[in-house]
C-alpha cells in the first residue's frame, strides 16, 4: 500500500469543496494559520478568510457547515 498516494488525496485535494473542508480542518484542528492554510491549499488568503468566517457563523448559529451532508444540525 502507497501511503503518501492516499494522503495526497487530503493534502491535496482537487475538487474546490474538499479544499474548504480540509483548509477548515487545519486551521480548526490543526491549529494552523488562514496564511498556512491558504498556502498549503493553494487558494488565496482571502478565500481562506472568507470560508472560515462563514463557518464561524453557521456554526454559532447552530446551523450545519455548507460541505456538510445534513442541512441543519437540528435534523440529526
């Protein structure tokens, strides 16, 4: 088994909607920067900013991120 060929796939990710998730992941689990983040993902510092505030938002508003599978929290 090639490891480095499957955590490319999270390190690296094609489609824009898995960036964001994994872009959010470093910052919110990983504790890296919206800079490092940006950098790592390869979209702008803007674009990071943007994402991560709008998932501060949903998040505080109870409300399920936009990558997630169920519409609301409240529907689990």
């Amino acid at each position: 088994m090639d490891g480095d060929t499957y955590a490319s796939y999270f390190l690296q990710p094609e489609a824009l909607a898995h960036r964001r998730y994994e872009a959010l992941r470093a910052v919110c689990v990983d504790e890296l920067s919206l800079r490092d983040a940006a950098q790592l993902f390869d979209v702008s510092y803007g674009t990071v900013r943007n994402w991560f505030s709008e998932f501060c938002r949903t998040q505080d508003a109870g409300q399920a991120p936009p990558f997630s599978p169920h519409p609301n929290v409240d529907d689990l």
